[in-house]
C-alpha cells in the first residue's frame, strides 16, 4: 500500500523546537511557513500564549472555583444553580488544562530541554481539552437559554419537570454527549522520544500515526462538527434570548396597563405604591434581559475567532498541525484559546455584576467573614 502523507515527514530542527512535516512538499523550512515566520510565531506564543493566557487560565482557576463553592453555599435550590455551576466545573477543567500546558514557560528556566517536550505533549493533550471544554460549556450554556426560555413561557409547568435533580442529570448527559464527540481526536498523534542534537537529550515529538492514516475522514468530521455545533448552540442562545426579551416586554407591558386601569378606584397613597412597584419589576425584567445580553456578547466573542479558524481548516488542508502552514495554524490557536479562556474565567465577574443575590452570597462568604473578625459581628441587613 503506497505511504500515506499523513505519515511521511522530515524533520525541522528550528530555533524551537523540532517538528515533522510532510515529505512530500520538500521545501525548505522558510517555504513551509511563508506566511508567518518562526519567529514571528514566536513571539506571538510569548505575548499571546504563554503571557496573556498564563494569566487568564491561572485566575480562572480561582474564580470558578468561587462561583461553584457561592452555587453550593446557596443550596442548588434553582436549576439554574445546578446548570451554571456545571458550567463553572468544565470552564475550571479549561483553565486547569490551559495553565498545565503553558507551564513550559517557567519548565525552560529549569531544563530547555524538558520543556521543548512539554510543549509538544500539550499540543495532544491540552489542545483538544481546551477545543473540547468549550464546546462542552456552549452547549450547557444553550440548555440554560432554553430553560429560561420555557420558565418564562410556560413557568408553572417547567418548575415542576426541570428540577434541580434532573437538571443535574440533563447537564451530565450533554457534558457526555458532547466530550465523547471529540474525544476520538485524542487518539491520532503518537508522541515519541527522539535524540535532539540542540539540547543534546532526548526530546518528546508529536506525529500523526497509523490510525489517522487508516481513518482520515476523522480530520473532516471534526472541522465540520467543529464548525457547525458552537454556531448552532449560539442559534440556540440568541433565539432563546430573543424570546425572553419579547415575552418580558409584553409582561411589562401588560403589568403597566393594569396598573393604570387601578389607578382610578384608588387613592393617591395606592397608587404611588403600584407604580412604585411596577417599575421595580420593569428594573428586574431589564436587568435579566441585560445579563442574557451580556451572555450573547460574550460567546459571540469567544466564538467567532473559533468559527473563522475552523472554517478556513476546513477549505485549506495545508492550514493545520504539521503542515504547510504549520507555524500561521499555531499562531491563530493562540488567538483562539487566548478568547476560550476568558470566557472561561470572566464568569465570576459577571454573575458578581448581574446578580444580586450571588453577590450577596459571595459577600457572605468572604467578605462578612473578614468584618466579622475585624470589627465584630454585624446585622445581617447590611448585606
């Protein structure tokens, strides 16, 4: 059977690292990568990579952290609460994989060699987490849209099938569903340890093996699913949003034509008291359409880099891991995962500005406690 391109490379010994790529271009290493330049990839891997997203990916370990420790602090009495600290849990498995595979930064203080191999075994083992993680969290965030959606339709109706147990459930279930998707990906690179002449030690290499030869229709399903399933679950969200927005205006609507109607058989004193009221409900219908909004903008922005990426890959074969632009491929993953991230580690700053009960939670747990030692204990009014 003739060798398969997928398996036939040379290899590049840079000023970085030592790749594997096709034999069958036999170019020089300048060709391969005439687009963006070794070290303009490099560069970009410092300032993007290993500088910005170091930093977002280690504080978003800490802040979903908090957001699932304030969720459990208020007793999964919601299925929201349930749903979003689901969400909370795989955007803290993001940033825990993002930190571990950016550890080859302060890993080249110590030993140039170990972490040349620790960046090439987190290209197979963290570069598909971080894909996979947020396609997990997009989906989870449109199984939320959609639930709010239906409280607000039909909520009686949905208080009673969308508990907080089955929501638990529906959230396991998508969280499955989606990770097994992708998670056959895993098995198309092999990781092998070879003499590398620069570090004068045996360096870890990534390369495709012979199961992606055997299967290369795998490299289209996930461009395709890649593509499509974020852009669906963002269709998803703003519908759902779009729907909200509507029934709340009507509601809002309908509660201000009431009161009017009222205003005639009161008095005066009734009637500030209403219309003191139905604004009060107007500012809370707003802010909830507020922080749908806020939700939208943000997978908006975490997902359009992604679906740019993908759909290029999916038009371009040589744009990808290992190929001929192999080094402008690398560089917009940085750029990708720099949004995952901090879409990843952002939750807790806008749960902290939207909600104020959350707020209040969190002021319990953290801050209440620090006055409580300070100063002696306060009226719990104040929070």
């Amino acid at each position: 059977m003739a060798s398969s391109p997928l398996l036939d490379f040379v290899s590049i010994d840079d000023d970085r690292n030592t790749t594997y790529l096709p034999k069958e271009e036999n170019k020089t290493h300048e060709e391969f990568d005439a687009i963006v330049s070794e070290y303009q990839r490099r560069l970009a891997e410092i300032i993007i990579d290993l500088t910005m997203s170091f930093i977002l990916s280690l504080s978003g370990i800490f802040t979903n952290l908090i957001v699932m420790a304030v969720f459990t602090k208020q007793g999964f009495k919601d299925s929201v609460a349930v749903s979003m600290t689901a969400i909370a849990f795989w955007d803290l498995i993001k940033c825990v994989g993002g930190t571990a595979q950016r550890m080859s930064g302060p890993i080249s203080l110590v030993s140039p060699a170990l972490a040349q191999s620790w960046t090439n075994m987190g290209v197979v083992l963290f570069d598909y987490l971080l894909s996979i993680t947020a396609y997990v969290t997009s989906a989870l965030a449109a199984y939320v849209a959609v639930e709010r959606c239906l409280c607000v339709c039909i909520p009686f109706k949905v208080k009673e099938i969308l508990s907080p147990r089955r929501t638990f459930i529906a959230s396991v279930f998508i969280s499955v569903l989606v990770f097994g998707s992708f998670a056959v990906m895993y098995g198309i690179y092999d990781i092998e340890w070879r003499y590398d002449a620069k570090y004068n030690a045996s360096v870890a290499i990534y390369e495709y093996n012979s199961f992606s030869q055997n299967n290369t229709s795998l490299f289209e399903y996930y461009n395709i699913a890649g593509f499509f399933l974020p852009i669906f679950f963002l269709v998803v969200i703003v519908i759902s949003t779009v729907i909200i927005s509507y029934k709340l205006q009507k509601a809002s609507h309908f509660r201000h034509a009431t009161t009017n109607v009222s205003v005639t058989s009161v008095t005066s004193d009734v009637n500030i008291n209403m219309t003191t009221t139905s604004r009060t409900i107007t500012r809370r219908d707003r802010k909830i359409v507020k922080m749908l909004l806020v939700i939208i903008a943000i997978y908006i922005l975490n997902l359009s880099p992604r679906a740019t990426l993908y759909l290029t890959k999916y038009f371009i074969y040589d744009f990808y891991f290992l190929r001929k632009y192999h080094n402008f491929f690398l560089t917009m993953t940085y750029i990708v995962f720099f949004f995952d991230l901090l879409n990843g580690a952002c939750n807790l700053f806008v749960f902290l500005g939207m909600s104020t009960t959350f707020r209040g939670t969190c002021m319990v747990m953290f801050h209440f406690r620090t006055q409580l030692t300070r100063h002696g204990p306060r009226h719990s009014s104040e929070y």
